[in-house]
C-alpha cells in the first residue's frame, strides 16, 4: 500500500510525460498523419492520371474535328461522303452485301483478308454474282461504290453467261474485288484483328538503325 500511493518523483514525473507524449505522438503519426499522406498522395496520382487522361482526350478531340473539317470540305467539293464503321463491322457489312445481291440469280461472297495501318482497317472481299443484264450489274457496283459504308472497288469484270449472247443483251457473270474500311476509333479488338503493320515497320526501321549505329561505333 504505501509503494502505491508514495508520491512520485520528478524524475519519475518526466519521464512518464515522455512516455504519455510518444503515446501521443506515436497515435496522432498512425491515426492522423499517415492515412493523411496516404491520402494527399493517392490524390495527386489520380490527378496527374486524369490530367493525362484529358491530354488524350484533347488530342482525339482535335483529330476528330479535323476529320470533320475534311469530310466537310470533300462534301461541299461534289464528292459522296461515306462512314468508316468501328471495327468490327464484318457482319454489318455482310449484311449490307447480301441485301444488294438479293435480286441477283445466285451470288458469292467472301472476305479474303483483314490488314491494319494505324487506326485504319482494311477489310477486302470478293464477289460473284449472276444478274439477267449488265445494267443490272453495273447498278449493284454503282450501289456498293456508293454506300454508307467506305468501300473501294478495285476490280471489276463481266462475262456472258452463254457463249453466244454478248454482255448487252444476255445474262452476265460478273467477278469483283473491293475493300471496306474500318477504324479502330470505338473499336475493340479481338482475336481476328492482325497487327498493326505500321507499328512494325516502325519496329523493322528502328531495329535497323540501331544496328547501324552499333557498326558505326
């Protein structure tokens, strides 16, 4: 009884009063200052991500309204404006391919190939269709140049069904290649998409220069 209630000494008093002040301290770094820092921090690396994030967002802004100034200008020019659809746009296009073949007797289509330059998709494709006049196939070519959907034709030939009729006045065969155009803007790939082959040839070129540069040295 008299060890506990005996007075303390001031020696004692100090360092009970260091003791109570790391306790404090101890608590105010774990509880207060920390999650604070924590949370300063976590604060300026989601900005600096949302300020990068903006950067981008600014840069496909500006190519999107210089993309609109140059589909403006070709329209006011006379020229027919089409869409490039996001990618993958395989089964719109199919569909569009077969409701412009339905009037024909029987028809082929097939896509041969996908290739990828930057943001641009290049989907080609073949045709074969049987129609009873070549006015009838020269409409379907006039409908598929002039599309919603961007399409290029890049052959085209007619034959007669039958050997003694002339392509004016028989039934025609005829054969076309063409290519739709696609865009990686709101696209998202998958397993069909190939690499992008002007990211190669960046690859290739730089490759080669620093070979180069090794020889040189």
């Amino acid at each position: 009884m008299n060890i506990l209630s005996r007075k303390l000494s001031s020696r004692e008093k100090t360092l009970l009063v260091v003791l109570v002040l790391v306790i404090v301290a101890a608590l105010y770094y774990l509880l207060i200052f920390q999650p604070v820092t924590d949370m300063i921090t976590r604060s300026k690396d989601n900005a600096a991500s949302l300020e990068t994030q903006l950067i981008t967002l600014d840069a496909k802004v500006a190519q999107i309204q210089r993309m609109q100034k140059s589909v403006a200008e070709y329209a006011e020019n006379g020229h027919i404006v089409s869409i490039m659809p996001s990618y993958s746009a395989g089964k719109q296009e199919l569909v569009f391919l077969n409701s412009t073949l339905a009037a024909s007797e029987d028809y082929y289509v097939g896509f041969t190939g996908i290739t990828r330059e930057g943001n641009q998709i290049r989907r080609e494709f073949a045709l074969k269709f049987t129609v009873d006049r070549y006015s009838e196939a020269e409409n379907i070519i006039n409908i598929l140049e002039h599309s919603d959907l961007r399409c290029l034709i890049s052959d085209f030939s007619v034959k007669p069904v039958e050997q003694e009729e002339t392509i004016e006045n028989g039934k025609v065969e005829a054969n076309c290649v063409a290519t739709f155009y696609e865009t990686m803007f709101g696209g998202v790939a998958d397993a069909e998409l190939p690499e992008d082959s002007a990211k190669q040839q960046e690859e290739v070129v730089g490759t080669y220069e620093y070979e180069e540069g090794s020889l040189a040295h």
